[in-house]
C-alpha cells in the first residue's frame, strides 16, 4: 500500500464537519473550498512513519510526493510534507549523495507551495525544512523575498515561521528584521505568525525583543546579502530596561503601531505588569 492509499484508507467522515470548521474552509474564509478526509494529526503522523523509509530508500520519493502533495485534501498534502521533512531529515544517514537528495527536497518544496495553503501545512514543515537548510548559511534573502512578495499569505507565512529553526540555535535578528517587512500586513494570520515568533525570541532574549519593540521600525527593507541585519535595521543590543520606558522617541516605537493581536502574541510571556505597561500604550506602570 502506498503513502497516498493509506490515508485514503484511513478516511474517517464523522471527523470531517470539524476539521472542515476547524480550517476555516467557508465561503470567503482563509480555506475556503478545502477538502478533508477526516483524519487527524496523530494519524497522519503514523501513517508518515510507517513509509517515509521505503519512499527513501526507493530512490524517487518524490513520484509519490507529488501524487500525494496535488491531492485535493488537505491531510494527503499533509502527510506529503511530513514525509518530505523525515526523508530531508535523514538524508545525512543515506549512501546516498546527501547533499544533493537534501538539494532535491528543498526543491521540490519550493516548487510546491502553491499546495501549501492552509497553516498548519506551513507550520509543520517550513522550519523544519527552510529553516534547517539554511542554518549554515549566509545567505537567507529567500526568507525575505517570501516574506515581502510571496504570491499569497502562505508564502509569507513561511518567511517568518521558518526563522523559528534560526530562534532555536540562538540567531533572532532574522526574525526580528523579517518580522519588520509584515509589520502593517493586513491578515490576522500574519499578525498570529509575526507574533509568535517574535515571542519565541523574546523567550530567547526578553531585552532585545523588548529593544526591538521600542525602536522606531526602519524605513527601507533591504535584502540581506548575509544572515546579519539588512543595512537599514540592527539587532537591539540587550539591556535591562527598554530606554522607551523612560521617554519616547520623536518617532513612534513599532508597539505603539503593531497590530493588538501581533502585540499581544508577542508579550505574552512577559510579566503581567510590564504586558500591561505595553498594552496600554506606555503609559506608567
């Protein structure tokens, strides 16, 4: 049995009315016209470990990949992409060229994210895969065009939500200047995404996520030609107290014009007075 029969097999339509409600697939929602099996993550996530080793081991995944990553429903796509991470994951252990299998994931993921169009299928693979495979580099300026010019919010939302590998080797400045090019985006679940990373690395560094909500955002978004800041904005030096809290700056600091849900995701962690300090526009604590 193949990847894509086995999550036919595994169609279960009682669960189908609340994922479809649960993905928002409405008339003029973000997933309008998705389809469902009903079939849930941890499933998916079994069927994906009982055959991403054969599809590996059979020299083409990605004939399979393909028939599964085009399917109509969502969790097929889903459970193309999991396999795509597991099999990127472990080229490093194949006899295999390495590189140029994990060239080839990398790849076909970019050429595929007209099919990655809905959150969750972003989110659970974008990191693990972009984010990974750009670790080691100096250049990560895909990031940034993605964000700034993807075709639609899923390409955007890659560009931030793949910075999350980046958080968790200890590099935030990618987050924080990506975070700067969809600070104005219009849908909620940019501002959803934007916060979370960036409360992600404020979890890293509370000061320089603080610094980087007291300054002013910058003016221009130029492309890095290295994994360090665009010219036009530098990461926050780390300090114990935001200098905003004591005076503003002649320009408004990017709390004060973040979107509420972008702000909120972003603080959430920090202690309740100092959440509320920045909720309530600065004023005193």
């Amino acid at each position: 049995m193949t990847l894509y029969e086995a999550m036919i097999a595994a169609a279960d339509p009682s669960q189908v009315p609340g994922l479809s409600r649960f993905f928002k697939t409405g008339p003029g929602q973000y997933g309008e016209g998705d389809k469902f099996l009903g079939i849930k993550v941890p499933v998916t996530r079994a069927i994906v470990k009982e055959h991403w080793r054969e599809l590996a081991a059979s020299g083409s995944p990605f004939m399979e990949l393909e028939r599964c990553i085009t399917s109509e429903y969502h969790e097929v796509r889903l459970a193309a992409l999991l396999t795509l991470v597991e099999v990127f994951r472990h080229a490093c252990h194949s006899e295999r060229s390495e590189e140029s299998l994990r060239e080839r994931c990398i790849a076909f993921y970019l050429s595929h994210t007209q099919h990655i169009n809905n959150w969750d299928l972003v989110d659970l693979s974008c990191y693990p895969l972009l984010g990974e495979w750009l670790l080691p580099e100096q250049d990560r300026s895909l990031l940034y065009r993605l964000a700034k010019d993807g075709r639609t919010i899923w390409e955007q939302r890659i560009g931030i939500v793949s910075t999350m590998t980046f958080i968790r080797h200890g590099q935030l400045s990618d987050t924080f200047s990506i975070a700067d090019i969809l600070l104005h985006h219009p849908h909620d679940l940019i501002h959803k995404a934007v916060g979370w990373l960036l409360r992600e690395a404020g979890k890293r560094n509370q000061a320089a996520l603080e610094a980087w909500l007291c300054q002013p955002a910058p003016l221009c978004h130029s492309e890095p030609s290295c994994h360090s800041e665009p010219s036009c904005h530098s990461e926050p030096s780390c300090h114990s107290e935001p200098s905003c809290h004591s005076e503003r700056s002649e320009e408004s600091p990017r709390y004060s014009k973040m979107p509420r849900t972008m702000l909120r995701y972003a603080i959430e962690k920090f202690p309740e007075d100092l959440r509320q300090w920045y909720l309530k526009g600065g004023s005193a604590l």
